[in-house]
DNA sequence: AGCAGCCCCCTAACGGTGTTAGGGGGCGCG
DNA sequence: CGCGCCCCCTAACACCGTTAGGGGGCTGCT
C-alpha cells in the first residue's frame, strides 16, 4: 500500500492511488491522508499537485473513465448508441461509487472526448439534425448516471448493515405490500414489479425506450 | 435563525432547520452543529431523535419531495407523464443541492407514495403490464435524477468562483472549439449545441424522447 | 406530598477531516 | 562552488460526526 517515494509522483500516480484507496474504502472513506500514504507521502504534499480536494475528485472522475473504449463500428447507429450506454454503465458499475464520484462532474478526459466524438458522428450520419445529435448524448449520459446512481448506492448503504440486495429489495417489496390496499391499491399489486432486483433488464427497458424515441424522430 | 428552545423539538422541526440550512450553506455546508443551532439545541441533542447523520439526511430528502403535488387528472397518460417529469425537475431546482440530496436515496414520504400510486395507475390504466408500468416509473425518477444531477451541480461549483451559467458555458464551448478539428470534427462542429446553456429545452427533449419510446409500446 | 422514572437536553471529549504556514533538503544550472 | 527552485516535510488550525455520561424537569404512581 505505503510505497517508498518512488521518484517525483505525478498527477498521475495520484490518481491511480485515489482510485485504489475508494476501491478499498468507497468514498465516504476517501481521505487526503489516505491517498497521500497510499502513494508514499504526508497529506499536505498533495497540494503541490493539486488546488484541493475537489481537484483531486476530478482526477479520479477521468482516471474512473479512462478505460472507455470506443465500440467497434459494427451495427446501425441505434445499435451502437445503446451499446455506449450499455459499457457506460458498465464502467460504473465496476468502480466501488464510481457512479457518485463521476455524477455532476464534467469529466473531459481524452478517452471521454474520443467516444462523444464518434457517438456524435454516428447519429449525425443516421440523420439527426445537430442539436438533436447533442441532446440524445446528453439524454444517455444523464439516463445512465441516474440510473446506476440509484442502482449501487443503496446497494453500498445497506451492505454495511451486512445485506443483500436480495434481501434489501425483498423488504422495500414488504413495505410496499403492507400499505393500505384501499389507498394504494397499485403499489400493492405491482409491489413485485417494483422492487425487482433485476438490474439488468430494468436498465435494458430504458435504454430501449429512449432508442425508440430517437429513432421516432428520423 | 437560531430559536429558543420551542419546546420539545420534533423531527420535523429538525428537518425544517435542516431545509434551511442547506439553502443557505449547500450540502456540503450542512453540519450537524449547524443545524442543532439553527434548531436552538446542542449539536450532540440531534442524536436523541435521529440515529446519525445518514437518517437526517433521509429526513432532509423526504422534507426536499414533500411539496410534491399529484397533477390534475387532465389529459391522457403521456401528457400526465411529462408533466410528473416536469414537476418533479421543477421540485428539484427550487431548493439547492436538491437533487445531490434526493439521488441515491429511497424517499418514502406519503406524497410520494401518493404520486407514485397515481402515475402507475394511469400507466396500466392506459394499457402498459404491470412491470412496463413499474419499470417505466423508475425509468423517469432515473432520467429526471440524473438530468437535475448535473444540471445543477457544475452551477454551484461555478457560482463559487463568481461565474453566471452563461459563462460556464460559453467557456465549455471553448474548451470543445479549440479542439484539432482532424481529429475531432464533430465536437468542434457541434460545440455550440453540446454547451447551449438552454437547459429547459435539453430536458424536455429528452422527456418527450422517453415518452415516445413508451408511447411505442403500446 | 413525595418519590421514582423517563424524556430530553447538556458538557466534555475522542479521533479524524481539509487546508494553510513555513521550513528545509536535494537537485540542476550558472 | 553556490544560487534557486522544486518538492516534500512538520506543526497547527478550525471543524467535523459521534459517544459517554450527567442532570434537570415533567409525569404519574403511591
């Protein structure tokens, strides 16, 4: 973990031990202190290299990001658009917060830039006009980071207590069927529905929806 | 700002002071400290009535949605589910760091419930199957989220630094312009729409978008 | 009337946080 | 050799969330 000061670090190597110490501790425990032993060095030195701490949370938005890759260009516009939403979740869901770090963040990374770059020429070429090309990218990013914002936060809350989603979701189902039938008759009967833990297709049935009213619109 | 003790404090009166305080301070100024005295009591009094910081913040959320309103039942399903959108967006501007507070929170509050009860019944009552209706309901709460995410977070980041939104943008729009135009056309060719600062338009774009993918299914 | 008990707030203190001030060692260059 | 700059250090500040433990005042029972 500590490393011996292996030579002048860069903003670099702070990045990558930012994103170790909220791997290990998530980002309620990621301190100034911590990143600064993890890369071999006392706190207050972290200055140098960055304004604050806010700063650093930038670096570890893009070093988050940074292993986007731009999807093979195989398929119709449409099939490549969910496929970027698809791997942008993806990419959050495979760094412990990441979804919170990344969210009101404006991350400009080269990966970032190279993928909105050809995201913007695909659905230019299928025939969107220009705002509209720059509104659906936007409308994606904004859908995936609600949604995985959702999606793994409750899921870190309640694994603390030493639950399951399984077992959080089945007594959020619990709450709902225990409301009165008379006044929520529909939360009752869709309990089931709305408390299924199943992620993936929930995510899939948005990205499809939102597919659909793009395409509506050539 | 600081009462006297009104005699025997409630959580609801510390959920008011709580409002209050992140109105004037923003989340990341809000503090137990700051709300004890805001409610007249010493910080460690909080404890008595709330288990720690997280369920204040819970409190906070349902306090922030509690001025919810279930729309008229006018117009078909579609026009209804915009406007739940709409509303819902509108009720995460109004109160700062609303929507850092609400995102990755499970708000159970009665309004909620109620709204919830309404727009799923108008969904099946319109025809969607019982897990279209559930997944079409968490599909808007997602996009409005993550929208309102960050929509209003780069603001207060900006605002500290004296900059208005129009500033921000048009320094964004910049940053995409002074890109090499070989390697990144489109950015380039499109900056102006990635950065239009018209943020009403963005949202109901891609409102109408997911209306339509569901409107598809029908 | 008196006393038990509980509700609710208090003071004191803990370890940890982000951040600033200022000092100093070691390297590159004249 | 020595100047200067880069980069890290120690010390310290104010503030944070949270726990421990004490006490005052009301309620209700005897």
């Amino acid at each position: 973990m500590a490393q011996p000061p292996s030579r002048t670090l860069t903003r670099e190597h702070i990045a990558a031990a930012a994103l170790a110490v909220l791997e290990r501790e998530g980002l309620a425990g990621l301190s100034m202190r911590k990143v600064a032993t993890e890369v071999g060095v006392q706190a207050p030195s972290l200055y140098w290299h960055v304004r604050n701490k806010e700063e650093l949370l930038d670096l570890l938005g893009d070093a988050i990001i940074a292993d986007a890759e731009i999807p093979l260009r195989t398929g119709d516009w449409r099939e490549q658009y969910l496929e970027y939403g698809r791997r942008y979740r993806a990419l959050l869901l495979a760094k412990r917060d990441a979804a919170k770090v990344v969210a009101g963040r404006l991350t400009t990374g080269p990966r970032v830039l190279a993928v909105l770059e050809d995201q913007l020429d695909r659905l230019r070429g299928a025939g969107f006009a220009d705002a509209d090309a720059a509104m659906a990218s936007y409308l994606l990013s904004a859908y995936v980071q609600g949604f995985v914002l959702q999606e793994q936060s409750p899921l870190s809350a309640a694994e603390a207590a030493g639950a399951s989603r399984g077992q959080v979701s089945r007594a959020a189902g619990e709450t709902f069927r225990a409301l009165p039938a008379e006044t929520h008759p529909n939360l009752v009967a869709l309990a089931e529905h709305l408390t299924d833990p199943d992620m993936d297709t929930r995510f899939e049935f948005g990205l499809q929806r939102i597919a659909d009213g793009l395409a509506a619109l050539l």
